[in-house]
C-alpha cells in the first residue's frame, strides 16, 4: 500500500475521533480575507505562502526543528508574504485543527487549511478554525478515495465561506477534475503515493493548466534554484514548508526565493 492510501486511512480514523473539533470556537469569516486575492496582488513578484509544519514525512529526517507558531509567525511576520498555509494533519504530519486556528488569530494575511480532506467535517473544522481557504487533492478523487466527490467537497466548502485550492499533480487529473469550482490552484512536484519529487512531472502538468489561475508551485522547494524552476514554469506564486522550517532564519530564506526580475510573466 502506498503512502495515499495510508494516510488517508489514517485521517479517516482520526477524523472520526468524538474530540476531533475540539477546541474551535464557532465558524467565523477569515480574518485574513481571500488567499485568491492576496496572490493575485502580488501581481509580476509572484506569490509566497509560508507553511507551517511539525513533519514532513517526504524529507529524509521526517522530523522538523520545534518552533511554536507564535515564533513561526513572529519571524515571518516581516517578509514578503502572500499567505501562510497550515497542516492540520494529524497522522504522519503531528498538525491539527487547532494549529491552523492559533495561527489564524496570529495574522491578518489568509491561511490555508491544509489536510487530505475526505470528509465534510474537515471543511466544518476549517471554517471554525479560521481559515480563508481549504486544500482539496485531485489524487483523492482520482484514486477513487472519496466517498464524497470533489466538487460537493468544493460546494461545501464556499457553503461555509472557504475558498478551494485544488491541487495537482500530473496532466491527467486536469480533466478528471474539470468539474471542480476553485478558486485557486495549485500543482505539486511530489507524488503523494511514492513521496518522490518529480520535478518535469509538475512543469508539464503547469504548461497545461495555463489558463488556471491564479497558479501556484507546490512542495520541493529548497532554495532559490527550485523556486526558479518554479517561476520559469510560469506559476503565479509558490507554497514552501519543509526547507522553510529548517532555514535558521526564515525571513532571509524566503527573500531569496522572490522572482528575478527576468522571470516576470508578461
């Protein structure tokens, strides 16, 4: 079995928990308003969005340096930032609900709620939490690993006043997916089954979903040189993580992924 099938299970099970809501408060409009609009007004720099997480199973030491959110924020807070995004993963990524709830109120950009959502209850989980937008993944549906289809997950979530990022991964799960309303996109470098990085994967499924946008680089990003790759492609913005927890300073790191001036989509 591979590392999808795995942790969907995974999030079933803990999704199920009677406790899995606690600690929201009621649903709440975002406090940081659109993650649509805040890319987009980053306009020819191109988009950042910080994301904060305890693990990353991909890396080859899975474990991240601790850092609470409020240092989190407190030492992203001055970069150029779009967004953040928040893992509320609990199995394999230690994220939660609650996590992306503490960093919403720490903020006034959006936050995306970040999670393998199989379930109308995680859409319910990011509207109390907070958040301004829900990741949704085509591979789940495409897998066959949702008893729910996407587009009703998408339905709920602009029912509860999130918007979707949809996520990609190969130029497949563009047409099995047509019928998917998002607001935002995005195309990941790794494949969610093996966890391997296929960077010309990304790149031709990027070229193919030109006319998405706003369009954003998803994971593998661990300095300048793959934000480059990124920005060539031609995304409008890029999510980075993993090598963004590790940098001894945040702030230095993520200024050094902007888009050269050369780079700039016409």
């Amino acid at each position: 079995m591979g590392f999808l099938r795995t942790i969907v299970a995974a999030v079933r099970a803990d999704i199920e928990r009677p406790d899995y809501l606690a600690g929201l408060g009621p649903r709440r409009l975002p406090p940081g308003g659109s993650l649509r609009d805040a890319v987009l007004r980053e306009g020819p720099s191109g988009a950042l969005l910080a994301e904060y997480k305890r693990r990353s199973p991909g890396a080859t030491h899975p474990e991240l340096p601790h850092r609470g959110i409020p240092e989190f924020v407190d030492r992203t807070s001055d970069a150029r930032i779009a967004a953040y995004s928040c893992l509320a993963t609990g199995p394999e990524f230690g994220g939660s609900p609650v996590n992306v709830a503490e960093l919403a109120a720490r903020t006034d950009r959006p936050v995306l709620f970040k999670d393998f959502v199989v379930d109308p209850v995680q859409l319910d989980a990011a509207a109390r939490s907070g958040a301004s937008a829900v990741l949704l993944i085509a591979r789940l549906e495409v897998e066959g690993l949702l008893s729910t289809p996407l587009r009703l997950l998408a339905k709920g979530a602009h029912d509860r006043g999130l918007e979707v990022l949809l996520e990609w991964h190969g130029r497949a799960e563009l047409r099995q997916t047509e019928d998917v309303p998002a607001d935002v996109y995005g195309v990941n470098v790794r494949d969610l089954d093996s966890l391997e990085i296929r960077r010309t994967v990304a790149e031709e499924t990027i070229r193919a979903a030109d006319a998405c946008r706003p369009l954003l680089g998803m994971s593998g990003v661990e300095g300048p040189a793959d934000a480059r790759r990124f920005w060539t492609a031609g995304v409008d913005g890029i999510l980075v993580g993993t090598a963004l927890s590790r940098a001894d300073d945040p702030g230095a790191f993520l200024a050094s992924l902007g888009r050269p001036v050369r780079e700039t989509r016409a």
